[in-house]
C-alpha cells in the first residue's frame, strides 16, 4: 500500500502535509537541574498531539537538526534560530516556550510551583497564534502537559479538537518521579543508564507505558523476545507508539512460536495501518499456522503495495509450494529471480517446484522458510496519507 501511495502523491503535485514541531521548553529557573522538564513539556505535546492524529516531527529529527545548525540542545534559542530550525525541517509550525519553577521554601521539590508559557508560530501563514500560559503545583507536572496539548490542539486544529473533559479523561496523571525517570533515560548517554532509568520510570508507575514501549524495544534490539513482549504488551492505546508495539510483539510471538499471538497482533495493526510490512509478517505467521488462504491473501495485500521486493514473491511461492500448486509456485519463484537471480533458496525451491516434488516432512532446508520484514514504516504512512489529504 505504501508504495502506491507514493506514487499517487508524486502524481498529484508538491503540496506537503502540514507537520508540527516541538522544541524543548527553556528552563528561566536558576537551576540546571531542572532542565529536564523542559524536555518532559516537549515529549508530552508530542505525545498527544499524535496521538490525535497530527504529524509531529520526532525527537531524533529534531537533534539531527541542531547538529546540522550546529547548535546545542538544551540552550535558549533565539526566535530567528527557532523558525531555523523548523524551515530546516519543512515544519509548518513550531511549539515552544519557556519555564520557571518557584521553590516552596522547604526542602521537598515536589511543593514547588511551576509556570509555563506556550508560544506557536504558524509558518506558512507568517504568523503567531494567542500565547497562553499554564501555572500548577510541579507535582501537577503530567496534568499540567495534558492540558498544554488540549490548548495547543484548540489553537492547530480548532474543528477537530476533542473536548477538553474527554480528552484529560483520556491522559489520566502519572507521578512526577516516575515523568523525570523517563526523561532522564531518554536524556541518558549509555545504553545501562536509559534502561535503568526506564525501569524505574516503569516501576514507579506501573500505568505509564511511555517507559514499557521503550523497554520493549531494548529488549527487542537483543533479542529477548520474552522480555520484549512483557514490556511492549504494557504498551496502551493512548500511547501514540502502540500500533508499533503491536508490531513488534507480533514479531515477538513468532520468534517465540505463538503464531496465534502474532496473528492477532498483526491483524490488530493491520486494520488501521495498512502496511506492506503487516501484511507480509501477518501472512507469515497464518503460513505457520497452516492457514495456506488466508496466508496467500495477505502475502498478496502486500506484493500490491510493493510488486518489486522479492520478498513477497517469494512467500507466495513457498505457501503454494507447500501445498502442492507448483504452477503457481513456480510463477512466482521465478519472478523472485528475476528480480534476485543470486537467490539459492528460490532456486532450489524453484527446481523442486519444476520436479514437482514437494515439501519432506522434517527436513529442516525447506521447514520453516517464510521471510519476515522487521521494518515498520507507519510515520512514512501517515505522512503519505496526510499529503493525499492536502492535494483535495
């Protein structure tokens, strides 16, 4: 699908998707211990604001650009420096601002105040929207982000804004050192220290799945399927990163053998995000569960979104080779090599496929053999989507 998505919008013209861009919040405190809210502040609008269905540019895409501008996360920008940063990245607004936290006298931070004062610069229109402004215990730190994103949404997109009740309703508070231990890790320079600090944002409140997504991963980059699927399963719908949890704990159950599980999360994915790479591993795992149709319409979704990754073809011809239609099978063992004619294993299947000799059970060359994607291109996806939109 995402293939010919592509090509209709490079069809339809040059109109790009409108895209928002979230800097860090500078810190007006005297502390630089403190930074880290700032940090917090720009996660939580990001957060929610994709979670509502807007394209928010990521964290990653935004240090890529201080490095290209050659400029130091964590410093106060100047306003020229922060419309740079977004033509940089073609965003067509950009939410930033500042904070300042009033100690309580005592030693106990958490009674402290916190102000914030919001800022969104429309830059295709060249012009500032209304600052508002949003003052709370820092206790109060997790509402007091949810509410800045009902403002900031009430200002981008005032038609399709939620109501204000349902959409705090939706965020309910986590606690303050389970928001800073998730910062820190993300903040942290070593793989140990992000985990650590993850692991204790998690534990700390056990109904925060910012942490469990990120956790999920880790695990999932080393290979503890186990592990990985504990964590991503944690993962809940509010969370804009839970279809790509759903992803990966489906790749997860097959690598464990829980073609079931891996089934039901491939569909659940698939349903919203009509993905090549779903498709694909969905087919996979139906193929596993000798479910040979309902494999051959899924490896089939996916080879009409990308007709040339040889992949696809290949699965098609390994379902129909299993199950004895070797004219199939060879139509599309043979379309894997000319596409790949350096393939050994679709042209010993191609062979055995021409011979008509088909699968021998317990020989472990031709058990087991479906090919799975592990890349997951939903961002790309919504992106495409939200450029069609523009053209009409």
């Amino acid at each position: 699908m995402l293939r010919a998505l592509a090509v209709i919008a490079l069809l339809c013209g040059s109109l790009r998707a409108e895209t928002v861009l979230v800097l860090p919040f500078f810190n007006q405190s005297k502390s630089a211990s403190l930074d880290w809210i700032g940090e917090s502040i720009a996660e939580s609008l990001h957060d929610s604001l994709t979670s509502e269905g807007l394209l928010v540019l990521d964290r990653e895409d935004r240090l890529e650009a201080y490095r290209r501008l050659s400029l130091r996360s964590g410093v106060e920008l100047t306003h020229a420096s922060v419309i740079k940063i977004a033509q940089s990245l073609d965003a067509s607004s950009v939410i930033f601002g500042y904070f300042d936290v009033t100690p309580a006298g005592a030693q106990d931070p958490a009674a402290a105040s916190l102000r914030v004062d919001v800022r969104i610069l429309d830059l295709k229109q060249l012009r500032r929207f209304p600052d508002f402004m949003e003052a709370r215990a820092l206790q109060d730190l997790a509402a007091l982000e949810a509410h800045l994103a009902w403002q900031a949404l009430e200002r981008l997109t005032p038609q399709t804004a939620p109501g204000e009740q349902a959409f705090m309703r939706a965020r309910p508070p986590v606690r303050l050192d389970a928001v800073e231990s998730y910062i820190r890790g993300l903040l942290a320079q070593t793989p140990e220290q992000r985990q650590r600090f993850f692991i204790q944002a998690a534990r700390l409140d056990e109904h925060y799945s910012q942490p469990c997504f990120q956790l999920g991963m880790t695990y999932w980059a080393n290979k503890d399927y186990q592990d990985a699927a504990n964590w991503l399963s944690r993962v809940d719908r509010s969370n804009p990163h839970f279809l790509e949890a759903q992803f990966f704990l489906g790749l997860c159950g097959y690598y464990s053998a829980d073609f079931a599980g891996a089934e039901r999360a491939f569909q659940l994915v698939a349903a919203t995000v009509p993905l090549n790479e779903v498709f694909n591993d969905l087919g996979a795992a139906q193929a596993r569960r000798n479910e040979s149709a309902e494999a051959l319409a899924s490896f089939q979704k996916a080879l009409e979104g990308d007709d040339a990754d040889p992949d696809y073809r290949f699965n098609m011809g390994y379902v129909y080779w299993k199950t004895g239609k070797f004219t199939e099978a060879v139509a599309s063992l043979r379309a894997v090599l000319e596409r790949n004619p350096s393939d050994a294993e679709a042209t010993t299947l191609l062979g055995r496929a021409l011979k008509h000799d088909g699968p021998r059970p317990g020989d472990p060359k031709t058990e087991a053999r479906e090919r799975l994607k592990t890349n997951y291109e939903e961002a790309a996806y919504r992106q495409l989507q939200a450029e069609l939109h523009a053209q009409h």
